[in-house]
C-alpha cells in the first residue's frame, strides 16, 4: 500500500481544499434552492442573480468592466500607470514560521498596534507565531501609511488618483501585493523615494536582471516599482483572475483559490475613484455605463446612501435626472418626469438624525423635500442643485430669497443680496416670515406640497 504525503501549496493542511471546496458547494446549494419571483411574475433562484466570486460567471465580466473603467477613467484625467510589487521584510517571514532569532524591539515600529489592523505589535513582542491574516493586515497598513505620505496626500489634492490593489501568496502562503496605480507623470520620482521609504524589504528596492530589462535598469525602475511595463491592465488582470475559478472549464477549486478563502483574503480592491459597485448596480436599470457614472462623480454631480436606499446623479450638461429612493427609479429630462417604473416602498417623510439632503420628485404635481441639516450648510454643489430644485409658489419667498442669496455670496449665481424684511408672505393663515424663521422649522421636517405649506 502507497500513502501520499504530499501537501498542498501556499501552507495549506492536507484538507484545506476539500473544506474549502465543501464551502462553496454549500453557498451555492443555499442559492440555487433560494426561490423568489420577481415583478413580472418570472420564478427565480438566487444563483441566477448570484454575482459571487465562484459562484457567478457574472462576477468576473463585471470586475472586468470595473477594471476597464478605471483605466480609461485615468487616461482620460491624463494619468500614467506604475506598476507595484510589495513584499514583506524577511524577518515577517520568520514570524510565520515561529521564528524569532532576527527579532529586536525596534521591529515593532514596523507593525500596527490597533483595532483596524490588529494589535500585531504586542502579538510580535510576545513572540507570538503570526497566522497568513495577520500578514496580510501588515500589508494592508503599510499601503495605508504610502497613502498617506506628503507626497501622496499632495497629489490627491491635484487630481484624482486611482489603484487597483490585488493579493496573492508566495509558495510558503505569505502574502505579497501588485498594484496597479495611476499618478501624475510629475510626481514620479518623488513618489519613488516615498514608496522605497515604507516598503523597505530589499526585495522591493533592488535591480533584479532577471525582472527588469536593460532599459528599465537604465530608467531606475526597480523590481518593486515599474512605470514602462507595456500592458500594465493586462498584468495585473493576470494576478487577479488566477485567483478565482475558471467556471466554464473547472469544476473544483484548486490550491490557490482555497488559500484566499480559508485565510479570509481580500483577493482585489480598489480606490474610491469609481462609483461603488452597490451603487452600480442599483443604477444599471438606468444606466449602464460605469465610466459615464463615474465621471458624474469625479464632477460631484452625484450622492447616495445605502442606509437610506437611495441614490441621484443630475448631468449638469445634458439635463439628466437619474433618481432612486427605496424601490422606485425616476429618470428626468430638463426637470421634467420622462418615465418611472418600480414601486415607492418607504414613508413621505423619513426621520434621521443623518446630515444628507435628497430632493424627491414624486410626480409632475407634488414636489417633496426631506431635510436633515440647514441648506446653509451644505456643500457648494449640494446647495446650486438645491436652489435650483425650489420652486418660489411652492417654498415660499423668504425661503427662496434666503436660498438665493446664499448662493450669491458663493459666487454660484449672479445677483444681487435681497433683504429679508422685505419678504412678507402668508401661507395657510401664517406669516412665513416670522414663523417660518423665529422658529427654524424650515429646516427641520419641512414637506412643501403643490397646493401649499404645511407645518
């Protein structure tokens, strides 16, 4: 009889794959006998809306096409890619193995001490044996602290600056990162000498032969940071999808996929350049273009809550609503209701101690406003869309004029400062102007109607 000893890769026991396998089985089970029918009738599991990683043939078209959007987002900001790789110190390695002959205090600068991340410092002073997660996390704070480097925070200030950061381990199962991400060509060399600052290991900061061709040498590109690399999408897209199943051709998870699952590894993340993917999601009925979308967002043209269940993006250019709140999606042409499907599931008028403003536009007739702090405190765009959503015979004039004449003192329109004593109108048997402001109670719970205010 013949007994094999093998193991797997990347520090895996001899049935991390199988109770790995054995979890994605379940989870899909759980869909696919998950039944549900939808508005028009049509029955339906939950695998075949599924969009999870090994799952769904759907996740990876679509990480795809966020990826693709991001790129072309940065070509069009004028942005050039740089290509990261990031090791972890030899000594980090050690600590995963139980190892502590290179240890000495002063490596405990070099580990977080915290909730975020975990109290990796104390773990290490104690010699504790370090798990693949706590690796990872040391990578995830490192980046973090890049982030927040002069030079980096300086650059954010300028323009926009997008990042696709993707995991995957070493032989041993000790993480490491790519990342692919995009600067201003001026910030270059200084970004260089930041990056070879935090992420120090002697792996990241040398000239290997046999990673970088003559000319990179030349350029003083190192192995951890390349800005000549020919298809940069196209490499870091290698590392990224090695790491989920293949479902047209694989029907069990290998080594490599079981790693991310059993250490619970982000396999992929990205900047906040984008609209999340949530919200993404929740648009396309409307709209199908991520990188439209998201240009609405660099622009500030957009806001939404996932706690409130709501989104709203308003193309300044074009004179485009598209709108969302709790089940029903609107889409306005020049401010005028073009056409609407889904059902309003949610109460008139929602009670939050949240500091965001949405506008709802219920029908041609009725116009409902929710407030949750002072139009006097909102940003410079919140309030532009604001003044420009009221209608002077429904909000009355002293609320116009004080809107007004906000705006003016931003510079946001033209005009000139109107005095609000000279604002006297009566609603309901009330004078606006002294009820309306003695009592501020147009900025708490206020609901305007076509035929009227109402307190």
């Amino acid at each position: 009889m013949m007994f094999d000893f093998t193991f797997p890769k990347y520090g895996l026991g001899r049935y991390d794959v199988a109770n790995a396998q054995k979890h994605i089985d379940k989870q899909k089970d759980f869909q696919r006998n998950s039944i549900f029918v939808t508005a028009n009738g049509t029955c339906k599991s939950l695998l075949d809306v599924s969009m999870s990683a090994n799952i769904s043939e759907r996740y990876y078209a679509q990480l795809v096409n966020k990826v693709n959007t991001l790129q072309q987002t940065m070509t069009n900001l004028n942005l050039m890619p740089v290509f990261l790789t990031i090791t972890l110190d030899g000594w980090l390695h050690d600590f995963y193995n139980g190892d502590y002959s290179r240890y000495h205090d002063d490596l405990l600068a070099k580990l977080p001490e915290n909730d975020k991340y975990g109290y990796l410092a104390t773990k290490a002073f104690n010699h504790q044996t370090f798990d693949v997660h706590d690796l990872y996390m040391v990578l995830r704070w490192q980046w973090d602290k890049f982030c927040s480097t002069r030079t980096f925070r300086k650059m954010r200030k300028e323009t926009k600056i997008g990042y696709l950061f993707a995991v995957e381990p070493h032989v041993s199962g000790v993480p490491h990162a790519h990342v692919l991400l995009y600067i201003p060509f001026e910030y270059l060399y200084s970004l260089q000498a930041e990056f070879e600052k935090v992420f120090n290991a002697k792996r990241n900061i040398t000239q290997d032969d046999e990673q970088l061709t003559p000319e990179q040498i030349f350029n003083g590109e190192t192995n951890g940071f390349q800005w000549t690399l020919s298809n940069p999408v196209g490499y870091v897209l290698k590392y990224v999808t090695k790491s989920f199943m293949d479902l047209k051709n694989q029907t069990q998870i290998d080594e490599l996929q079981a790693w991310y699952i059993k250490h619970r590894i982000v396999r992929f993340t990205t900047s906040h350049t984008l609209i999340p993917q949530w919200v993404y999601a929740k648009v396309y009925p409307l709209e199908n273009d991520w990188l439209y979308l998201s240009d609405l967002h660099i622009n500030s043209q957009c806001a939404w809550s996932a706690e409130d269940d709501y989104f709203i993006f308003e193309d300044e250019n074009t004179g485009k609503t598209l709108q969302y709140e709790k089940g029903l999606y609107q889409y306005f042409q020049n401010g005028v209701l073009a056409h609407e499907f889904g059902e309003f599931k949610g109460k008139e008028i929602i009670k939050s101690s949240r500091v965001d403003f949405r506008p709802t536009l219920r029908s041609n007739r009725e116009v409902s406003y929710n407030y949750k702090k002072s139009p006097l405190n909102f940003g410079d765009w919140e309030l532009l869309s604001y003044y420009n959503s009221l209608d002077i015979d429904i909000c009355g004039r002293a609320h116009y004029v004080l809107i007004q004449n906000e705006c003016i003192k931003r510079d946001l329109v033209k005009g000139q400062i109107q005095s609000l004593n000279e604002c006297t109108a009566f609603t309901n048997g009330i004078d606006e102007l002294g009820e309306y402001l003695d009592k501020k109670m147009m900025f708490s719970n206020f609901e305007a109607h076509y035929d009227g205010v109402e307190f």
